[in-house]
C-alpha cells in the first residue's frame, strides 16, 4: 500500500489546536497531493462544433467562394461578377430561394446581417483570402473601386498592391479635388509599406 504523506504544517497546526482544547473536536484530514488536484475538477466537455448547413453543403466550391464574396464585399455584389466565379443560374437560384441571398437594384447580398456572420464563420482561412484577392482584381475593372480594391489586397495579407491600390486612389481623389479622402488614402498606403521603401 503506498506510504502515507506527512500532514503540511497548516494541518498539523490544526490538529494540534484539539490538544490544546480538548473541547474542539476537529476531523482529521488525511492529506495527499493527487487528491487535492482533483479537488474542483470538472469533468472535460467538448463543444462538437455544428454540422454546416445543407445548403452550404449542396453548393458548389464556386458558389461558395461566390456566398463568401457577397459576405465580404460589404455591399451588394454586382451582378456582372457573378460570372468571375463561374457560379450558374440554377445555383443562384437555389441560393435566392433557400433564403441565403437576396437581390437588390445593385446585385446580390447575403439574406440578412446573421447569414453574412454566418457565412463568415463557415468560410475558412484560405477560403477567405482567396475570395478577398478575387474581390481585389474584380475592384480594379472599370470603373475602377480603388479603395475597395486596396482594402481587399490588404486583408488578403498583399500589403504591396494594397499600397498601390491606395496611392493610386489619393491620387484619383486629388483629380476630383477631394483633399480629404486623398490625405486618408495616402497615409493609410505609406503605412502599410515597409520603412526602408524608397518609391512605390
């Protein structure tokens, strides 16, 4: 049988306390180290994270980058780009009518703010940066979303076009006399360059 551990000196105080007053009456609490860690464990409970759900499931990899554009884009996705992610009629049909889109006079946009959050979370990683670089390159079609454009090469982790897309908008704000809107993209693109870059 294993040895028993002596008392640590708080316990063995106590149990002095009794001699020193017959009267008290204290239990004598047999110490060890492995009972004392198990005290106040609970036991492990594992969240089994939730199955997607079946329409995210039935689409396509194209139809999904194409819920994750509309996710992240911010505004309704032009209609005109849903070729770029090669996505039917029929899917989008299917997206429309299961509720997970909706069509505006602007294009196509997740069904509502809890859709878009969900499909956020469905979206992985790489999913996320693909479809923000797809987004980036759909910016810089006429007429040109410059802005747009860098916040999306930005996200993407592409700092480099990020600055471009951002120095070409001030300079396109400065041409319309929006000083303001320069001044900001301006800044924002020096910030995103490293310190050492002589030219852009």
């Amino acid at each position: 049988s294993e040895a028993v551990r002596p008392a640590p000196e708080a316990f063995r105080a106590s149990i002095s306390l009794a001699s020193v007053h017959p009267a008290v009456t204290l239990p004598v609490v047999s110490w060890s180290p492995v009972a004392s860690i198990r005290v106040g464990m609970r036991p492990s409970s594992r969240s089994t994270p939730a199955s997607p759900p079946a329409w995210w499931s039935r689409s396509s990899e194209n139809a999904q980058g194409l819920l994750i554009a509309a996710a992240l884009f911010g505004r309704p996705l032009p209609i005109a780009w849903v070729s770029a992610w090669g996505v039917t009629d029929s899917e989008v049909d299917r997206l429309l009518a299961a509720g997970v889109l909706q069509e505006s006079d602007d294009g196509l946009l997740p069904a509502d703010d809890a859709t878009r959050e969900r499909l956020r979370t469905l979206a992985t990683w790489s999913q996320r940066k693909h479809v923000h670089l797809q987004l980036a390159a759909a910016c810089l079609q006429p007429p040109p979303r410059l802005e747009a454009a860098a916040h999306h090469f930005a996200q993407a982790g592409d700092n480099a076009e990020a600055a471009r897309a951002y120095l070409a908008a001030a300079e396109a704000h400065c041409r319309r006399h929006h000083h303001a809107a320069a001044k900001r993209c301006f800044l924002t693109g020096l910030a995103l360059l490293p310190a050492s870059t002589a030219d852009v």
